[in-house]
C-alpha cells in the first residue's frame, strides 16, 4: 500500500480555515472512503469530513482545538487499490479502533491534551497530569482544565475571573464583525410600521399551517415582504467589488436569518426564497432555525446569502442597529410587536406597532435608496394580503 498525503479540501463560503473539533478515528485505523474521520468547525457549523480515500491512517497533522488552512496537509494514509478494498474486514477495523485506548492505557503514554488546553493549563498553573480528560481517548480540554482551576478554589486566579476561550464559531464572529465595523461606512434608519394587518392575517393563517404540522409566525411573512421589496430595489441585494470598483447585483434572493446558537450568532440561509410558498416558506425557516439551535447546519445551509434579517422580537428587544454581513450591503433588524399609542386622524389610538431597522453600507446606497426600499416594505406589510394572494405554489 503506498502512503499519500492529503490536504484540507475547500469547505465552502470563501473559508480559509477551520478548527479541528476532535478526530473520530485515530493513527493506525483502518477507515472507508467516505467515512467521518474528523469533526472541523467553520464560522457558521460543526462539520463531518469523510475520509478521502480507503486504507489505513499513518499520520494526522493537527490536534484538536488547532487551525488547519484549506490546502494544508492534514492526514497521511496508506491507500488500499479498489481492488484491495476488500482486505478492510469488519475484523480489521474493530482491532483498530482499540489501539488508541492501549496507547492511552500506556502508563509511558504522554498527556492528551490539545493545544488550547496546554495553553490555558499553563496560564493557570494547572498539572496537566492531575486533570481527568472527558474528550476523545480521554484527552484533556479547555473546558476540563477550566473545570479543575476552578476546584481549586479562588487561588486558582487573581480575582474571580471565569475564563472563556474565543474558538470557532464565536472567534469567526468577532473577526467578521470586526471587518465589517473597520471597512463599511454604516447608515442605520428607524422605522415604526403598523402591524395591525399584519397580525390578523399571522392569526388567520395560522391554523392552517398548524393544521399542516408547520409552526407559523411572523418570519416567513417578514421574509416575502422583504424579496418583494428587494426585488423592486435591487441595489439593496448586491454586494461591492472593490478591486474591479463595481457593484454586483444578486438575481437571486437567498435571505439569511440571524439567530443566537449555543456557540454564538449564526446566519442560515433560505435559498431561492422568492420560489416558495408561505407554507413552504415557514417550514424552511423553522427547519433551518431548529438546526441552529442546535449547532447542526451545513455549510450549503450557511452559505450564499444576499440579505440577511436579524429578528430581536422574541428576546424583547425593540429598535437596535446591526452590523453588515460581508460581503452584502444592508441587514433588516425588526423588534417585537407591541401596542403603542400613536396619532391617527388627529385622534390618540392603541395600534400594534413593528419597529424596523435598516443599515445599508453608504459606499453603494444613499439615504433615498434606503427609504425608497422601506416604504415599499411598510406597502407591503400594512396591506399583507398581497403576501398571500397568488404566491403559493401547488401544494402549499
């Protein structure tokens, strides 16, 4: 069997790097191609990488909690021809999964740790030796090493200090943030749009879909709202190429929705929104939410988007300014329905009210192409019906 070095394949959405989460498998197993190997997280997701080949591990060239560059080598394995595929018996590669506990085993065997938890261990004056490891194999993480500093008390740190490792998907956030404040010249406009009909079409539109098993709320209604009105003010769904000084305007409405994930804010994106119906729409959208959550979206379900929405609604949260999402141009922040007193026909009434914000980046939009998007948006949420009327495909 011949030894072949393999590197980091693209993962998708312009990424350079990932970080090694934990390898499944260890040096000296035997895998199949396209079997889960490793566990890598991107900015937006926890991703499975399949094996590129069938044979025998050799070599892996990054440990957990370590960056690993799309291009750089990772893995070595001795290559099994197709022809000799079937060697790899049931036999073999249950032998092989035993060696790395005999290693570990191994009273001579050094501490498995990954580099993050070296680290930490090291500026907390903490003995890897007295840390029992909860990850793969029994190796030792940030999160253990946390966990023993902590027992030993108020000494363990000057002052009380609880310290949490910026990895992952909360580091890829911090650094595109960080770009978007230090290279886009943001706007932001505060709009209050009346959601009475809003609501009673939410209301009436509901049993339906919950007839139907889909859980409906205010999203999908949000979502057509807003690719009618991008669709009428393109500009809006464009990106900047600064190198060629050219504006490229989407044909496509691929929206994405901000929510808050155990490991930080990630944007799912529902492609090709224009294309469903509001049934079909609401159940991408809480399909796609759900995944989130939960740390579980792909990267084709994190990648591509033209637009985002960020929603502080359910959090409370009323007006608030957001950052830009490289490389687009605008994001719509919408706070939560409340009753509010305002002024109509010269008379004080109670109307529910949805607070809008949009912040547009002023290199490619100007103060009246932003207001001109979000009174088509106000047209479109006042008068919903619209929404609804003629958009649902069959089956929807």
């Amino acid at each position: 069997m011949a030894e072949t070095e393999f590197v980091l394949p693209d993962v998708g959405e312009g990424l350079a790097e990932v970080e090694l989460v934990r390898w499944l498998v260890g040096v000296g197993e035997h895998v199949r191609e396209n079997q889960p190997i490793a566990e890598v997280e991107t900015d937006k997701a926890v991703v499975e990488m399949p094996a590129p080949a069938t044979g025998r591990i050799t070599w892996q060239g990054a440990q957990p909690g370590q960056r690993i560059r799309v291009g750089q080598a990772w893995l070595r394995m001795e290559v099994v021809s197709p022809a000799d595929s079937s060697a790899i018996s049931r036999e073999g590669v249950s032998q092989s999964v035993e060696a790395p506990a005999e290693r570990q085993a191994s009273s001579s065997a050094p501490v498995l740790a990954s580099p993050a938890a070296r680290r930490l261990a090291q500026e907390l004056n903490v003995p890897l030796e007295s840390v029992r490891g909860t990850g793969p194999d029994g190796r030792i993480t940030v999160e253990d090493v946390q966990r023993h500093a902590a027992a030993r008390g108020p000494a363990a740190e000057a002052g009380e200090v609880e310290r949490v490792l910026l990895h992952g998907i909360r580091r890829r956030m911090a650094e595109v943030m960080a770009q978007s404040a230090r290279t886009i010249p943001h706007v932001s406009g505060f709009h209050e749009i009346d959601a009475a009909a809003l609501v009673a079409l939410r209301e009436r539109l509901r049993p339906q879909a919950e007839a139907a098993g889909v859980r409906f709320t205010y999203l999908p209604l949000l979502v057509r709202a807003t690719v009618r009105a991008l669709q009428e003010h393109p500009f809006l769904n464009a990106s900047l190429d600064e190198d060629g000084q050219t504006i490229l305007i989407k044909k496509v409405y691929h929206i994405g929705i901000a929510v808050a994930s155990p490991e930080g804010l990630v944007v799912p994106v529902v492609h090709h929104a224009d294309r469903l119906g509001l049934l079909d729409l609401a159940r991408r959208i809480d399909e796609l939410l759900t995944l989130a959550r939960a740390g579980r979206l792909s990267p084709e379900q994190v990648r591509g988007g033209t637009f985002t929405i960020t929603n502080v609604g359910p959090a409370g949260g009323w007006f608030g300014t957001s950052l830009i999402r490289p490389p687009e141009v605008a994001i719509l922040g919408v706070g939560r329905i409340e009753d509010r007193p305002v002024v109509r026909d010269g008379q004080i009434v109670i109307r529910p009210i949805l607070p809008v914000t949009l912040t547009f980046d002023h290199r490619v939009l100007d103060g009246e192409a932003a207001l001109a998007f979000v009174r088509t948006l106000r047209g479109q949420l006042e008068a919903p019906d619209g929404l609804v009327a003629g958009s649902q495909p069959a089956g929807a």
